[in-house]
C-alpha cells in the first residue's frame, strides 16, 4: 500500500462522502483507478466486516441455496468475492451500478479470482436469486429505495452489510420491519424490533469485530489508520439476512448486541431476544470463567440466558468456543 500524496487525498475525500450519508447523485469513481484504490484500502475494511458476518452465518448452519446472486451497488466487487469465496454453490454473479468503472472493475477482480463463476450485468429475470447489498443504504434518495424495494421483492434471500452507525443501522432495522420475511440474522425472532421502542431510541443494533491479527503488526495499516484517522482496532457493522424460504428461527436465543464492558465484579452486556431488549448485567462471582473469557476480549453473539431482574441467572448457551 504505498501510495501518493494524492491517492491518500482521494482516499480522505471518498471516505469523507461515504461518512456523510449524502444520495449518490454524481458518481465519486471518476476512473476504475479510483476503484482500484478503494478496493486495496476502505474495501478491505468491509471485507471483514463481511467475514464476521459470514462466520455467523456459518454458526447458523444458514447458506443461500440460489445458484446466482445480484450484488447490486456492486462497487468494486468486495462482498461479491467474499460470497463466492464461502459458498462455491453460486455459479453466477450479477453486478449492478451506477458506475461502470465499478462494473468493469468488479467483473474483472471477480472473473481473475473465479473463472468458473459466469459475470453479468444488470439484474436476474425470472430464476430465484439471492440480493446481496453492502455499504450502499447511506447513498440512496427515496426514489433509489423504492427502485431498491422493486429488487428486494423479486428476491428469495437477502444478505445486506451496512456500517455501524446509528443512522445506517436504524434505517436498516426499518427494512426489516418492512419485509416480513423470515429472519435468519441478526434477530432471533420475527416480532417487531425492540430497538423501535420509544424507550430504545439511544440504542441502535450494532456489532463489532476486529481486523485479522497481522493487520495490527502491519505497518501498512497504521499509516492507513494515521492518515485516514480512523481507529482500526474494532470495526463496527450493521447487518440483514433474510431467507423466504427458511423455516427454523434460533428459538429461545438472545443476540448480543453492541460491545460488553467489563468491571471489576461484573460485565454488563445488552441482549436482544423476542421480549425486547434488555441490558442486563452478568456477575463474576456466578460465572467467573465467562467473566474472564469477556474480560479478554470474547464477545458473545448468540445465548441463551434466564434473567432475574436484570441479572443473568443461568446461562444454558453461550456460543463460547472450548
Ligand atoms: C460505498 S460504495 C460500496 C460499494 C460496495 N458495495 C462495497 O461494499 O464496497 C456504494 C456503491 O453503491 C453505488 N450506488 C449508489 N447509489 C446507487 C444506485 N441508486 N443504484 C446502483 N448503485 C448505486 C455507488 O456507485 C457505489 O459503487
């Protein structure tokens, strides 16, 4: 990643726009060089937020069973390689977007890393296909979300990263209300979204992961993280999956959302189940190895607790790998 003065200036410009959450009017990839930037430096970013999601997918035992996908907002094609890298059964990509350097660059980068897997434009007529949206939900006017909504309708399972903020995360929360399709992720339930009580408005659901261990060693990705001024320790994200055709919920489990903090006698962790959301505190004293775990940085995803008061009482599931 060495680059110059001026890639480093457009990196801050497009990372800017992105931050801002403006419609997408004129498109920002002037060149597929600009693609090609973005792609070594902020998509690696997304890359992982994509592989904390695809790993929980994997703990789901949940896989997209359509043979094409349509990543649609494709960019430089980052989500599509990490879906065709988990699930080999996808013989087809559709790309869509604003901008063809961003279709030319992602069918590229797609058909170098996949040569089996056929490339096409525009989106699937008349066979099942599975949608899949990263970062794109900050970039779209009304009139996009409704030409969105027309796509979302025709396909059988949806797969949608977005970043981890506030604003990306409500908006999506008020997808899924929208599509009463069965959830396979985030939520354990398909009763409405605690996060939409009034009570609730400070919370939004997010996650957080971390970049792969030998990116903090790199000095790379410490000029990245200077010159960009972005904390590259943990990575928070949003996120949707949906299936028509799934029949299984996780019953019984409760998400963990956001980060858990950790005290001296307790951790305090904020769980999502289909009663609302609760934040809810679990004392050393009763379950010090899982204190511990927390302490050095586990943090939960799916458990399956009872609770007294707002104290966790048993713990039947915790997800904790031995
Ligand atoms: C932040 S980039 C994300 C690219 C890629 N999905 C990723 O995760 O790296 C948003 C992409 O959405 C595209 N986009 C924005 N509005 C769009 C629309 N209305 N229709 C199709 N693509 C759109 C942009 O051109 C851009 O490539």
């Amino acid at each position: 990643m060495r680059l110059s003065g001026h890639q480093w200036q457009k990196l801050r410009e497009l990372r800017q726009f992105f931050l801002s959450a403006q419609p997408n009017r004129a498109s920002y990839w002037d060149s597929e060089q600009t693609v090609e930037l973005y792609d070594q430096t902020l998509a690696v970013r997304i890359g992982w937020r994509w592989d904390a999601v695809i790993s929980q997918l994997r703990s789901l035992h949940w896989q997209p069973r359509e043979k094409l996908f349509l990543d649609w907002g494709c960019g430089s094609g980052v989500a599509s390689r990490k879906i065709l890298e988990a699930f080999p059964n996808f013989e087809c990509a559709y790309l869509a977007d604003l901008s063809s350097h961003a279709e030319h660059y992602a069918a590229k980068a797609i058909r170098t890393k996949f040569p089996s897997v056929s490339v096409r434009n525009g989106t699937p007529e008349g066979e099942p296909f599975c949608l899949v949206l990263s970062h794109v939900l900050g970039e779209l006017d009304e009139r996009s979300e409704e030409l969105l909504a027309t796509i979302v309708g025709r396909a059988s399972s949806l797969i949608w990263v977005e970043g981890g903020s506030a604003t990306l995360s409500k908006k999506l929360v008020l997808w899924r209300e929208r599509l009463d399709w069965p959830v396979i992720a985030p939520c354990t339930h398909r009763r409405h979204c605690g996060m939409l009580a009034p009570e609730n408005h400070l919370h939004w659901c997010h996650f957080l992961t971390r970049p792969p261990g030998e990116t903090f060693m790199s000095a790379e990705w410490a000029e990245f993280a200077k010159e960009l001024e972005i904390d590259h320790r943990t990575i928070a994200f949003s996120y949707l999956v949906l299936d028509r055709a799934a029949t299984n919920q996780s019953a019984g489990l409760a998400r963990s959302i956001g980060s858990t903090r950790v005290y001296k006698a307790l951790a305090k962790l904020q769980l999502c189940d289909d009663d609302g959301l609760h934040d809810v505190e679990l004392m050393k004293r009763d379950f010090p190895e899982l204190w511990k775990a927390l302490k050095k940085g586990w943090s939960p995803d799916l458990l399956q607790v009872e609770i007294n008061g707002n104290r966790i009482s048993k713990l039947l599931e915790t997800g904790k790998p031995e």
